[in-house]
C-alpha cells in the first residue's frame, strides 16, 4: 500500500479540532497586518491575498491610447488570468485534502462495535495514499482468520467498509444509522468552516473568503457525495469491495436503491445551495456579470469534479 501522509488517531484528531482555529487566527493576523502596514512593503504583498485584483482593465485602454500602454494592460490582464487559474488549482487542491481528511474523522470517531459482543473496533492510524484518498488502518471486531483480514494493519476506506459491513450484517439499521451519522458530522463541521464568512473582514477578504467559502463546501457535502460515489460505482459502474477473500457486489447490499433514491436529491440541492451562496459571496468581490458566471462555473466545476474523482478512484 502507497502511501503518502499517515498521522496517529490521536494525532489526527488534535490536527482536526486545531485546523479551523490555526486558519482563523492565521487569516485574522494576516488581515489585521495588511489594515495596519500602511505604505510598507508588507502591506504590498499582504494585499495580494486580501484585496481581489482588478480585472477588465484591457477594456479601458481605448485605440487612442499609446501603444505602451495597451501593451502593459494586455500583459496585466494575463497575469490576472494565470494568478485566478493557479489560485483556482490551488484552493480546489488544498479543500479536497482538507475535506479527505475530515471524512476519515468522522469515520473514526463512530461509535462501531458488534451487536453481540459489544466489542469496539480497533484503530492505529489514519494514511493518505493520495491528496485524493485517505483511510484508516485496524482492525473491526467481526473481523476473523477467514474470510476477512484480521490483522491490525488491514487499511479501510469510510464506505467500503461501511457498505461491506451492511452486506452481511444481521443489522436492518446499520447503513441507515451510520449513513445519517456522517451526513450530520459533515454538515456540522462543514458550517464550522463556513462560519468566519459571518465576520465581515474575512467575507470581503478575498483569499480568506474563497478558502472558507471551498473548504466549507466540500466538508459540508463530503459524506454525501462519498457515500453517492460508492452507490453509483456498486450500482453502475460494476465496481466490487474485497477484504481479504470476501468479495463485495452490489445486489448483495440491501436498500442500495433507496440509498441512491435519497442521495440524489440530497446532491442537487447541496449543489444549488453552494452555487446560490457562491453567487453571493462573488458579489463581496465583483460585481460584473462575466466575473460571476466564471465562479459559477468554477464553483460546479469543484461541486461534480469531486464526485467524479471519488468514484474514479473506487
């Protein structure tokens, strides 16, 4: 197995709680430098994560206007360009590893134990093979020598556990239960991220604001879109779950249709939601039409490239 970042349970967890408070101090100081550094050189740089860049200005330059200066504002307009492109790569990178992350989290911190025994589950570590896919390392208690893996190291991703789980349990609830469980984990901790956007001095900060604003996008829809990506790869895509020799099919999962009759909506209207917030927050910023669209536009993008990398990777 790759990989490519693991921290302890414990370490994880301390990262966890730690994250948003680090970024809201972080950001605070920076915004409070960039308001108080007039006329410094840290000001100037400051600025470029605070103050949204000027865009249109090649619209300005009229054919009267010496050919320098065309030039200048051709070129500016470029930069602006290639400085929203790789901020765009940047952030859409940066939230996916974040919101990866916190769906291990919430995974972890399940109350899992087996009905008869009582036995708890047996954690030693979260692993990122990627930036775009994490899991944990241990041990569940219904593990035995055969067919399943019983040693401590058998790593599991959140739903293909999950799903396995419920194709053999005697449990008519488990999916269900576990499935609401971490839809309101990721709401929960995806509004703690979406929350700075109420200080005002973040909301018309412009990189602050377009971290939180992606960053509490994908948390908040996470578990909804995980747990729909590895629906429609067991019901279309003729993916399989194995541990060990036990090999998982989706017509062995009851009430995968129901699943899937539910998530649906639920995408579509975490997506209209984020795209009606991203409208709003834009217009902090913005306040042309072209600019909006292009966030629009690069807000869907973020929305269903996650869930297709999700289930490319199942």
């Amino acid at each position: 197995m790759i990989q490519f970042l693991e921290f302890t349970i414990d370490q994880a967890i301390i990262i966890a709680i730690a994250l948003p408070i680090v970024a809201v101090c972080l950001i605070s100081l920076v915004i409070l430098c960039f308001r108080n550094g007039s006329g410094s050189m840290l000001r100037r740089y400051l600025s470029y994560l605070v103050s949204p860049p000027q865009i249109g200005s090649h619209s300005s330059v009229t054919p009267e206007d010496d050919k320098g200066q065309e030039h200048t504002a051709r070129w500016r307009e470029i930069k602006v360009k290639l400085f929203f492109f790789y901020l765009g790569t940047a952030i859409f990178l940066i939230s996916i590893t974040i919101g990866e992350f916190y769906e291990v989290i919430f995974d972890i911190i399940l109350p899992v134990s087996q009905g008869s025994t009582e036995e708890m589950r047996i954690l030693t570590s979260v692993i990122f093979q990627s930036p775009f896919s994490a899991g944990w390392t241990g041990s569940l208690p219904w593990y035995g020598q055969l067919p399943l893996p019983s040693g401590l190291g058998t790593y599991h991703e959140s739903w293909s556990w999950i799903f396995a789980t419920a194709a053999f349990t005697d449990n008519p609830n488990f999916l269900g239960s576990v499935v609401t469980l971490l839809l309101l984990m990721s709401i929960g901790v995806g509004f703690v991220f979406l929350l700075p956007l109420a200080i005002k001095r973040i909301r018309h900060s412009f990189l602050p604001s377009m971290f939180f604003f992606m960053t509490g996008m994908v948390i908040f829809t996470k578990a909804a879109i995980g747990c729909m990506a590895q629906v429609l790869a067991l019901a279309y895509g003729n993916s399989t779950i194995q541990y060990g020799l036990l090999v998982i099919t989706g017509d062995m999962i009851p009430d995968l249709s129901q699943v899937l009759a539910i998530g649906i909506p639920i995408i579509l209207a975490l997506f209209a939601l984020f795209t009606l917030l991203g409208w709003k927050l834009w217009q902090k910023h913005y306040t042309d039409m072209g600019s909006r669209r292009w966030f629009m536009l690069y807000v869907a993008l973020s929305y269903w490239l996650g869930l297709a990398l999700t289930i490319a990777i199942l």
